[in-house]
C-alpha cells in the first residue's frame, strides 16, 4: 500500500496543485469585483486602486501558467520514476516547452518588464503603438493587454508587440478657452451659455465649460479664459464644436480674434520653464 501511494503521490501534488490554483483563481475574482465596486474620492486613493487592480491582475494571469508547469514536471516524474530521470525529464519538458513557445516567452518577459517599470496599469487609459489602438486598460496580464476602446470595442495585444505607451495621467483633457474681447460680460455668458447647452448623450463634455479667469489687458481688450474637460478621444467637442458655438453667438462686434483652444499640463510646463533660458 505504502509502495503504492509512493508511486501516486506525484499525482496527488498534482491535483493538489490544480485545486490550489482553482481556489486562487476564485478568490482573485472576489477581489477584483471589490475593487471595481469602489469608488475612490481622491486622485492618490484612485492612483493606488490602479495598482491594486494591476497587481490582483497579474496574479490571476501568473497562475493558469504556474500551475501548468507544475503538471508538467508531475507528470515527467510519473512517467520517469527515479530522481535522476525525473529531473532529467523535467529539464528536458522545460526545454522543449521553451522552443515551442518562443513568443509565448517573449511575451512574458516583455509584459514583466512592462509592469516592473509601471508603464500603465488597468484603469490608464493609453495608446499603444505600433498597433495605434486606442483605449482603457481592462485587462493586464504577463502575457497579453486588452484595451477597450470607449465605443466597446476589445483589442488584445501581445506584450512582445508592444514598443511604446503613451498614457494620459488624468484620464481625460483639460482645455483652456481664452477669449480677447471687448465685451468681458458677454463673452462670460457665451462661455457659461455654451456649457448649458453641451449635448447630454454619450459625447459630452465631463465638464461644461466655466469661466475661471478675466483680465483687463488695457485699450478696451479683455481676456476671458474658461475650462473645460473631455474624454480623451472626443477632443472635437472643445477644438470644434465649442470654438464654431462661440464665434456663432459672439460675433465679430465684440470678440477681437478667434477663440484659442488649447490643452497644456502646467506641471509639466512648469518644468519646461525651469530648464529654458530664453536670451
């Protein structure tokens, strides 16, 4: 019987592991649906959501494959009894595994050092390049990330294929409106005027345009700046559709030159600043 049960015991790990590995995989879904149930308040408190997110996804990607290795050797060891030959044959499953699955280690090893160096995490929405797609991480595993897009569509793209990542920070833009006019009070209303009036579907402003700045500049001419903030992809409706609604209500009577509109991060503008020596 003991004879018996030594001869079996690989196979009892290896059920051990894959109902291991089960258990982990459940508990990690647990996990994730808490974490997207929550709904952080601040910008620190949504940056480390991020990681967790990123982190509790690399873990259940790590462990279809960790458990898949370790069937392998269990099996080898079954088949090759002796310790020599077991670990010969663990070595030599391994080695094959390795020539066979070339991409599938580059892949791995591309989306490792991707996560080490935090080039983005699930929740950053990013462009991945070459492929040019565009979106929301959903998913981030060792092997693949998906995007989807804001229209719902789904990409998975192999890590290995990945050679740049640009990520937008704040998940969405941030643009400055100034107008130069002669009429500060109307140009306020035409800005507020238009955030009234921003569509209320899908394709809309995640922030009406308000004014935050007026600024006598002398002779009669003011500056009028508002903000406004949209998702990233739907930057027409600040470059287009916000700069024909205010020429359309101002005129030329009153608004001295056409609307800039501009988006700009002044913490790295800052830091441009601080590094120009301009003579």
């Amino acid at each position: 019987m003991l004879a018996l049960f030594g001869r079996y015991d690989g196979v009892l790990w290896g059920l051990v592991v894959i109902l291991a590995a089960i258990v982990a995989s459940r508990m990690l879904k647990w996990v994730v649906g808490r974490l997207e149930a929550r709904h952080p308040e601040g910008e620190s408190e949504l940056v480390r959501l991020r990681r967790s997110e990123t982190a509790v996804a690399l873990l259940a990607t790590a462990i279809p494959y960790v458990a898949g290795i370790a069937v392998l050797i269990t099996i080898a060891s079954i088949l090759l009894p002796s310790t020599a030959a077991a670990l010969g044959g663990s070595a030599l499953v391994l080695v094959l595994v390795g020539f066979g699955a070339q991409r599938f280690l580059m892949d791995v090893i591309a989306g490792t050092l991707i996560a080490f160096e935090r080039w983005y995490g699930v929740g950053d929405f990013v462009r991945i390049e070459p492929a040019q797609v565009t979106g929301i991480v959903e998913q981030f595993g060792f092997r693949t990330t998906v995007i989807r897009s804001l229209n719902g569509d789904r990409t998975y793209v192999p890590n290995s294929q990945i050679i740049a990542a640009t990520r937008s920070p704040r998940g969405y833009r941030r643009y400055s409106i100034e107008l130069l006019t002669s009429d500060p009070e109307e140009a306020r209303r035409a800005i507020e005027g238009v955030g009234r009036r921003a569509p209320v579907g899908e394709a809309r402003f995640l922030r009406p345009p308000q004014v935050v700045e007026e600024r006598e500049l002398g002779e009669g001419t003011w500056l009028v700046r508002g903000q406004a903030d949209v998702a990233p992809t739907m930057e027409w409706l600040a470059e287009g559709l916000l700069v024909g609604a205010l020429k359309a209500q101002l005129g030329n009577d009153s608004l001295l030159a056409d609307p800039i509109v501009y988006t700009l991060d002044e913490g790295t503008f800052s830091r441009y600043e601080r590094r120009v020596l301009v003579r």
